[in-house]
C-alpha cells in the first residue's frame, strides 16, 4: 500500500515517552576543604615553583560533575506523609552526588603572570529528598547551575627537601532539578509533525556610497572665507 500524505487532521497515535512522577528544584551551598596541594611546575621553565612564584591572592577553582558517575541513588525509603489532609506514601531518596574541583593559581608577575593549574580533586556530597519515586521509576537529577569560589588559601612553605602545598577553602553553589520518571506507551490523539518551509536567502544587496557632507563640502565657503548661505546666484 502506497503511504499517505502526512497531513490532514488529527489520527490516533502510540508514543513511547517518560512519565514525571514528581520534580522539585533544589539549591545546596557547601564548603570544602582542600589541603596539601602540591605546587606544579613551571609549564615554561620546568623549575619546581615555590610559594614565593605565585600570587595567593589569585588562588581561583572550578568544579564539574565526574564525568563517569556524575550520580548515585543510594537508596529509597517509603514513608507515610499527611498532605493536604490526605494520607500518602512516599519515598526518601539518598542521593550521593560527584564533582571533581580544579584549583588554578598565577605566577608572580617576574615569571609572566600566567595562570597554571594546581590540581583537581575528587569529592562527593549526599543529601536527602523527599520524593513520590517508588521503585520501578528512575531519578534524574541536571545541574542547572553549578559553580565555586576560593574562600581562603594559604601556601605552606614546608622544608628545603619538600614541595610547597597550598591549602585552600572552596565554597561551592549549585543549583539542581530533580525529577521521579517512568518509561511508558500512551494513546494520544494527535497530528504527525511537517517539515518548516525552506526560508529563501535574502537578495543580493543594492550598491551603496558613503553618506556625504553637503553642509560643508562642496561650495560651503567663498574665496574670500565667508560661508554661503544661500543661493548667491542674483
């Protein structure tokens, strides 16, 4: 059988899509503490830098979700809740979430001033939420926002024999959507979508000149330095 045009009025339709159980937004702020970050090297020189190369008060960080297991549902416990006067079971979700933070520090400005990178560390933050997510449904949790800022950093000097570490105190803020889905297959009554029309390249443009300056060029004075204000022909 020959397929029919696409268009024409609305048909009954099968889809496979995700069901939202429930969705919250959810804001942390934290402080973390990082210490004993030994100090690179030069990337010009090679030469071990010391405390005395960089500038402590440039110490600046970013974080970012780990890029194997941003996320862990450790674990979901049903609880009976009273909303609205209404009994309801739903569930406490452990989340254990993991980012890595970079530190970033300058040079002095007798080595150049550029900016190099201390280190990244690994670290992880649980927290709990109050979800309708029974077993079965997935959690989904997005950074929408997600960043930090050095709060202190104090560079320790150590002995002759040791390399210089630097100890630092990071804040971090993110925000975060965190939703209970569940695949499913609905019957929806609907109309298949159509390609947008072809959107026609803009015509070539018309020549044009430089405005000109009629007010002062040509004949605005005469010879003998007066200006012209009219036409002088009698």
């Amino acid at each position: 059988m020959k397929a029919g045009n696409l268009s024409g009025g609305q048909e009954l339709l099968c889809i496979n899509t995700e069901k939202v159980y429930d969705w919250i937004l959810n804001e942390a702020t934290f402080d973390l503490s990082l210490d004993d970050l030994p100090l690179p090297v030069n990337p010009i020189t090679g030469v071990q830098l010391e405390c005395d190369d960089i500038d402590i008060n440039s110490v600046t960080c970013t974080v970012e979700p780990d890029p194997v297991n941003p996320i862990d549902i450790l674990d979901r416990v049903n609880q009976e809740f009273v909303v609205d006067g209404a009994e309801v079971t739903l569930q406490i979700v452990n989340i254990r979430k993991n980012f890595d933070v970079t530190i970033f520090v300058n040079l002095i400005p007798e080595l150049g001033g550029a900016t190099v990178e201390v280190g990244t560390m690994g670290f992880s933050r649980c927290e709990q939420v109050i979800l309708c997510a029974p077993e079965g449904t997935d959690i989904d949790v997005t950074f929408t926002d997600l960043n930090c800022f050095v709060c202190t950093a104090v560079c320790d000097a150590g002995t002759t024999t040791d390399v210089d570490v630097l100890d630092v105190t990071v804040n971090v803020r993110l925000c975060q959507s965190i939703q209970s889905t569940f695949d499913v297959t609905l019957e929806i009554v609907a109309e298949f979508c159509q390609p947008r029309d072809i959107l026609p390249f803009p015509p070539c443009p018309a020549p044009t000149i430089p405005p000109q300056c009629p007010v002062v060029f040509p004949n605005a004075f005469d010879v003998g330095g007066n200006r012209q204000t009219g036409n002088t022909a009698e």
